[in-house]
C-alpha cells in the first residue's frame, strides 16, 4: 500500500519554527515528485512548496517564499519542510503529496496532479 506519513507538527509561538517530515512506504520514492500543501479552517487548501525528485529543482508559494525551506533524502524516503519566522496565518494542517513524473527535474505546483496523499499534520502558531 502507497503511504505517506506527515510528522512534526504541533504548537509554536509566532516567529518560531517547527520541520515536518513525510516519509514514504509502498512506493518508488525516488520516481515521485514531492509537494507540501496546508488547510486552514474553513479555507481552501493551498500549494506551500514542491521538490523534484532529483532534488535539484523547488518552488515555493508566494506567502512562503524566504520563510520555508523544501529538501529530501531519498535514501530516507523523506521529505522535509523547515519553517522559520512563522506566523499565526501559517496555522493549519499540512498535507505532503506525491505525483510520479518522468523528468528528474519535474515540480508540480497543482494539487489536483498529485496521486498519493499523508493524512496531514497540524501545526498551530500562537501569536
């Protein structure tokens, strides 16, 4: 079975930071591309960030950029998110996602491209 599992959320003061992991089983990590997209209540979920699978290529969502940083281990099957200067409009669950591309290089910044899903972890950022 495909699974992705989240980890690393939890509650933090404004200006704080947190990392979450994504850690793959069930599937070929290193043939997927990774994105992180969040939830807040009542909200739409957004695209936060995305890695190829390479690791050689990123991007990051506007409201995030500067602020997070995306990485991998494939040895590890897992993905990384480190959040730095965070603030209470970052508070929300944050789902990893994989899609399985061809090019090393691929990224993807659309949510609906994505095929497997982690449950998500909550973060909380107290202002």
């Amino acid at each position: 079975e495909e699974q992705l599992v989240e980890s690393g959320g939890g509650l933090v003061q404004a200006g704080g930071s947190l990392r979450l992991s994504c850690t793959a089983s069930g599937l070929s990590f290193d043939e997927y591309t990774i994105g992180w997209l969040r939830q807040a209540p009542g909200k739409e979920r957004l695209f936060v960030a995305t890695i190829s699978k390479d690791t050689t290529n990123s991007n990051y969502g506007d409201s995030v950029k500067g602020r997070f940083t995306i990485s991998r281990d494939n040895a590890k099957n897992t993905v990384y998110l480190q959040m730095n200067s965070l603030k209470p409009v970052d508070t929300a669950v944050y789902y990893c996602a994989a899609d399985r591309t061809y090019y090393g290089f691929s990224i993807e910044t659309r949510q609906n491209e994505y095929e497997v899903w982690g449950q998500g972890t909550q973060v909380t950022v107290s202002s």
